[in-house]
C-alpha cells in the first residue's frame, strides 16, 4: 500500500510533513528493528548512533541512479537525498515513511547539511519513492530469505546457536556501494573513533541533511561533490585522491549495487578491488555491506578470522563452504556475536 501522506494536524506553526506512506510486509521474526538497529552502529560505525531510536529506524541515504546520461554517467539529478523512517505497524507489517528535504533551484539534490536544516519534508514523487522503498529493502536486507538462511545456518551448529540467540537481527547496509567505498578510504589506517570524525566532518561539510522521523540526518554528497575535497576536511591529499577516483567510479557506474549483485561474488570483489585505494578487505566490505550481495565472505577481515579460530577448527574458507548462497549473513552474524559478546560459552569448539 502506498499513500501520499500529509501526516496529522500540526500544530499551528508547525511545517506540514510531506512524505510518501508504504507498507511492507515483515514478520517480527524477519526483523527486529530495535535489536539489528543496535547492532548495526557496532559492526559498521559509519551509520551512525542517530540511526535507531525508540524501536524505530531512521535510515538517509542517496537513492541509486536510475538513468545514465552522456557517456553512461549517472546525472546529480537521478540521485536525491531520502530519509525513510521505518516503524512497525503489526506482527506482520512494517510501515516505511519517505520523504526528502526540498529541491533548490537548478539540479541540486537539496540543502547542503553546513547550511540551516530543512523544517519540512518535501513529498518524493512516485516513481522516486519507489526507488527509495526498493532500497531501503535492501538496506535492511529484507530482500534476503530469512527462511532460506536459517535452513542453510541449521547445517553448521555454532553458526544456527549465534543465530538462534540473536533472533531478528539483519545486517542493516550501508545506503550504496559509493557509500560504502566512501567509508573504505576514509578509514585506512585510523582507529575507528579518528575515522568516524573524520567522516563525519566530511558528510558534514559536503553532504545535505534531511527531515527524518520528526528529527534530521544528514547524507552523504553525490559523487560530483567529491571530486575536489577540500585539505579542510583534514583528509590526506593521498585520501582526498581516491575520493575523486571513488567519485568518478560511482558516476561510471561502476559502484552500481544491482550490477554488483549480478556478478559472482569473487568476480564483484576483484572488480571494486582495482580501484585505487580499495583494498580487498574494502572490496569485500562494498560488496557485501554496500551492494547487499549475500555470498561474500570476508576472509580478509582480522576480526571475523579471530571469532571463527575460537569457534571452529580447519580452514576458514573451507567452513565458510558450508555456508553458501549466504557468507555475507553467516559471516555477519559470527562478527556481530563476537564484537558485542565475544566467544559465548557452549558454542566454542
């Protein structure tokens, strides 16, 4: 179900909430919102602490290019900055709320966030909203069979206990494969707290912020924006260099996530990994946790080979076999248990 929604009747002096109203349907077995949003900061800090509020999400991202221009770019225009506030509306049904900050004149894709934040939101046109429902479905990883996983955890003990003692939790997703590169680059080489200030600092100062939720987030800029970033940031100009070629990829199209998912997952690694900059432990993160593609396991992650050494005995790559056509989820749930909990007693080896 899809309505156009002018929320209830505000306050005198309160701006009007213009957003697009979808239904989804997802059991609270399928998803546990309060608990995967929770995770979600943990395992990948770049989402941000605002993310999950009260049981609640409030997810802002740039909805993916939808139409290519002059030599197969991407245009600014095809990308907008959305915010979807994500409830739950019963058991069975999760209510998604769309809306994006106002258009200014020309194409811009709306207010930068070092300028005054947006009061309202603006109502995303039909097609746009659909766009961004689409997303937020992988975001959540709700395009995943949650049946179909469980059936394949069920086969490997330790992973079906972790699993069974998390019930609900989905990785939730960076909003885009750029995104995720985005990330990647900024935090080589730093401690998590000096790599979450410094991309902070960067969304900040390029990004637009949008209504959220009776709140505001901010999104990263489009890829146009990123080509010349300023020593301001406090990046390195080694950084602020594969910022531009990160940029330029994602407006090829190359960061394309529906592209990345087609692909077999070691042929999409080894395609993101030739970009400057982006490592295969990268190449694995944009993969997995920026297009969404459910078979990649991340054997170049120090934290997961640490949890599975506790968990399992022989050859990383050889137990993760058994895991097929879902690493990514597998490999997720052992980072997650051991990020949060470390090794629990009675699923060691």
């Amino acid at each position: 179900m899809t309505t156009g929604d002018a929320g209830r009747a505000p306050a005198e002096g309160t701006p009007v909430q213009a957003v697009t109203t979808r239904l989804e349907p997802a059991t609270c077995d399928e998803i546990d919102l309060g608990a995967s949003g929770s995770v979600a900061h943990v395992v990948v800090p770049a989402v941000g602490r605002d993310l999950w509020r009260g049981g609640e999400l409030r997810l802002a991202f740039l909805t993916d290019g939808g139409r290519r221009g002059a030599g197969g770019r991407r245009g600014v225009g095809d990308r907008r900055a959305v915010g979807v506030h994500v409830r739950r509306r019963s058991p069975a049904m999760l209510e998604f709320r769309v809306g994006a900050a106002p258009r200014r004149a020309g194409a811009d894709i709306g207010p930068r966030a070092r300028d005054a934040p947006p009061q309202a939101a603006a109502e995303v046109p039909q097609p746009e909203a659909e766009r961004a429902v689409a997303q937020t479905r992988r975001v959540l990883s709700l395009d995943w069979d949650g049946a179909s996983f469980s059936a394949t955890a069920g086969r490997d003990p330790v992973l079906d206990g972790l699993r069974r003692a998390n019930p609900g939790i989905r990785p939730i997703l960076f909003g885009s494969p750029y995104e995720a590169a985005c990330w990647a680059v900024v935090c080589q080489g730093l401690r998590t707290e000096q790599a979450v200030a410094l991309y902070s600092r960067l969304v900040t100062r390029y990004g637009r912020v949008v209504p959220v939720g009776g709140s505001s987030r901010v999104v990263l800029a489009p890829p146009a924006e990123l080509r010349a970033v300023s020593p301001t940031t406090r990046l390195s100009a080694r950084k602020r260099e594969r910022l531009a070629v990160v940029a330029e990829a994602a407006e090829a199209g190359l960061l394309d996530a529906a592209a990345l998912r087609s692909m077999e997952p070691g042929e999409a690694v080894d395609l993101v990994d030739q970009l400057p900059g982006i490592g295969p432990l990268s190449a694995e993160l944009v993969v997995a946790r920026g297009a969404g593609h459910p078979d990649v396991f991340p054997a170049h992650d120090r934290v997961l080979a640490a949890a599975m050494r506790e968990l399992y005995d022989g050859r990383f790559v050889d137990v993760a076999e058994r895991w097929r056509p879902y690493r990514s989820w597998a490999s997720f749930v052992i980072r997650s248990a051991a990020v949060l909990h470390g090794v629990r007693p009675g699923v060691s080896r």
